[in-house]
C-alpha cells in the first residue's frame, strides 16, 4: 500500500459566553451529536479565520483572492503593464480574458447597471455572478496575456490562446487556493480539491442557548425622557469546543506544483503551507459578535499527528457528552477522554508506530495529555517541529 502523509490536527478550547456563528435566526448554530444539543462553529466560519491569518503570515504573492469584483483586481494589472490601457477599456480587457480562462462571464450586474444610467453616473465594472478565487500569480499571468492581445479583435478565437488563458488560471495555485479548495461552476476542470479539511467544531457536552436582554440608553435624554433608547435581545452559549482538521500533504503538494522560486526543493513550498495552515488553525478564530463578548481565547491543548495512512478524528471520544466535575469545568474530563482514547483507537488499528505526535498543553486542566506525544511548550516549537518533519517525510520519498 502506498504511504500517504496526512496531519491531523486536534484542539480543546474554552468560549465563554459568545455568538461567533449565528444561524439564520441569530442564534449560535448547534447540532445533536451522541443524543444531546451540543454548541456548534462550522468548519466555513472556522476556515474563513484560519484564511484572514494568512495575510500576516504570508506575502500577497502567494495568496489568493475570493470576489465577484475579479475584473477590478485585474484591469489595474493590465494598466500596470500597458499604462495606455485603463479604465472601462481595461475592465472591458479583464473581463474578456477572465471569460476565456474560466467560462465565467464577466458583466456589469444589472442592477447596479440600471441604478447608475438612472442617476447618469458612468456604467459600474463588470463583476462574476459568483465568487471567482484566483491567486496573485494567476492574475498576473492573465494580464500578461491580455496585454498581448490587447491589439487584436481575434486573439481569443485562436483555440491556442483560449487554451493558454485557461492554463493560466489553472497553474501557479496560492497557498489559500491549495489547501482549502476552488469550485468554477462554469469551467468545472479547473476546480481545485482542497488538501484540508475542517471538521465543524463540537462542545464536548450539552449546552443550551440562552438570551441576554439589553438596552441602550439614548446619550441625548432629558429628565423627562427616562429609559431605554433601544432594547432588545441577543442570543448566546459558552462550550469547551473539540476542534479538528486533517491535511493531505500530498494534495498540497500536487496543488501547489513548483513555488515562486523553482529552484527550491519542492517540499519547502509544501512546509510553508503546511506551517502557515497550523499556525492559523490552531491560533485563529471567528469573530462573529466579537464586540458584544469580547470571547478572545486560544485552545488550551493541542495534538498535532503526521500519519502516514488516513486521517483520523477523536470526536467519538465525546459521543458521551462530558458532565463537569463537582468544582464545575469540562477540561480536565475532556482532556482524561482524549488521554484513554488516543491509544486505544491507535493500537486497534495499528497506526502508532508510523505516527509522529506533538503535544502542546497550558495550565493543569490538560496535565493528562503529556504522555500521548513529544511534548512542546510554545506554539512555535509546534509548528516548526511538524513543518520539518512533513518536509522530512518529502524529502525521503522523492
């Protein structure tokens, strides 16, 4: 059987009183998992925030953008390379080589374009009618060839360059792009299977949402004009959460091919992403009504594992809702879960002897946790340690 290189990530966190991903009532989303309610972040909320990290841990050059609005990102590309090319000229320019790379048309949305002809404003730019995810080389390969082009009414009946320009979005993938995944729904051959994968974070025990009744006070009241200027409501719940994500370091090799310096070992693009991802995983998170609870906490225990068959989640050692001990809290029973889980599902299915594990743990909640692996006490030693040992892993398959 081929070797495979899988990391799995595994986190406990505690969130306080919080709202960081409503449903479509307000309420924080929950599900029933083992027979009871339990609080619930899904996996887009969550990898929405481990992607806003990227910015502060990569250059732009090896991210992408997700928009509707591509063509605005690309026309300043096109004017950069032929400054006599601009304006709706350029969008004009964007919008056709970005028709012939993915399928997708690319035209002003009408109703913004009847609102501006009404007001007699100029036409708006032209937009995807779905979110477009391209990287920042790719755009600076289509404005490259739209430039080219730029002179000739033909260009993009030659089957060649219709071709090229579609190979051009289908190369050079950003780190954002090969680890989570891109869908165009009208060129479905140039969609991208994401190397990771995020579970829909779960309390570990039952909760129930409650309701926090408010008011606002209008700063501007008279005496005679007592009370509230605003009242209302806003739903919330606390949970000590299990959080998990498994990455095909294969795929992220596949997708990412050669990096922005070919002369690079390939496994040095594939350990930057492979860093980067851990990094902003473990670290990030959603910041729905973040104003109202200020629930800014980072998990208190960390399992990091490089298989080397499939990825592997420890959910079902909650199945059990946790019930907090007498002095309340449900860490320290988590954590004692996961602690007489981990080696017996391992040594049912043979897998701890070609499993490399990293631990990292605060505070004497998670102390049970220290046996399972190589044990790190900063975040940094964390991901440096699996980043060389996937790199390693690369290296000695060739």
């Amino acid at each position: 059987m081929t070797s495979r290189i899988i990391l799995d990530v595994h986190a406990l966190q505690n969130v306080p009183p919080s709202n960081v991903n409503r449903d479509d009532t307000g309420a924080p989303k929950t599900a029933v998992y083992g027979g009871t309610v339990r609080a619930r972040v899904s996996s887009q909320a969550w990898k929405r925030a481990t992607r806003q990290t990227f910015q502060d841990l990569l250059p732009a050059s090896e991210l992408g953008v997700r928009t509707k609005r591509v063509a605005e990102l690309l026309a300043p590309r096109i004017t950069a390379l032929a400054p006599a090319i601009d304006g709706p000229q350029a969008w004009a320019l964007a919008a056709e080589v970005l028709f012939n790379a993915t399928g997708s048309k690319i035209e002003p949305p009408q109703r913004k374009a009847v609102a501006a002809k009404k007001n007699g404003e100029p036409a708006p730019a032209p937009e995807s009618s779905y979110l477009m995810f391209l990287s920042a080389r790719q755009l600076d390969a289509l404005a490259e060839l739209a430039v080219k082009g730029a002179d000739d009414e033909t260009f993009f009946k030659n089957k060649d360059n219709k071709a090229r320009a579609k190979q051009l979005a289908n190369t050079k993938h950003s780190v954002d792009i090969a680890l989570f995944g891109r869908m165009v729904a009208d060129t479905a051959d140039i969609n991208v299977d994401a190397a990771a994968q995020v579970a829909h974070a779960l309390s570990v025990h039952r909760v129930e949402n409650e309701s926090d009744y408010f008011t606002a006070v209008d700063d501007h009241n008279s005496d005679a004009e007592p009370g509230a200027g605003m009242i209302g409501t806003v739903d919330f719940n606390s949970a000590t959460l299990y959080r998990y994500a498994a990455l095909d370091v294969d795929l992220l090799e596949r997708n990412l091919g050669k990096g922005p310096d070919e002369n690079q070992s390939p496994a040095t693009p594939v350990r930057r992403a492979v860093e980067a991802f851990l990094s902003g995983f473990i670290s990030s998170l959603p910041t729905g009504k973040i104003n109202t609870f200020g629930n800014h906490t980072l998990p208190d225990a960390v399992i990091v594992k490089l298989r080397s068959s499939r990825p592997v989640s420890f959910v079902t050692a909650f199945e059990k809702p946790v019930t907090a001990d007498n002095d309340g809290g449900h860490m320290e029973a988590a954590c004692t879960r996961l602690a007489d889980y981990i080696p017996a599902i391992e040594e049912a299915y043979g897998d701890e002897t070609t499993t490399d594990t990293w631990v990292l743990q605060v505070g004497p909640a998670t102390h049970k946790l220290s046996g399972l692996g190589t044990e790190v006490t900063k975040l940094t030693q964390l991901v440096e340690a699996a980043g060389a040992a996937v790199a390693t892993r690369l290296e000695q398959r060739g």
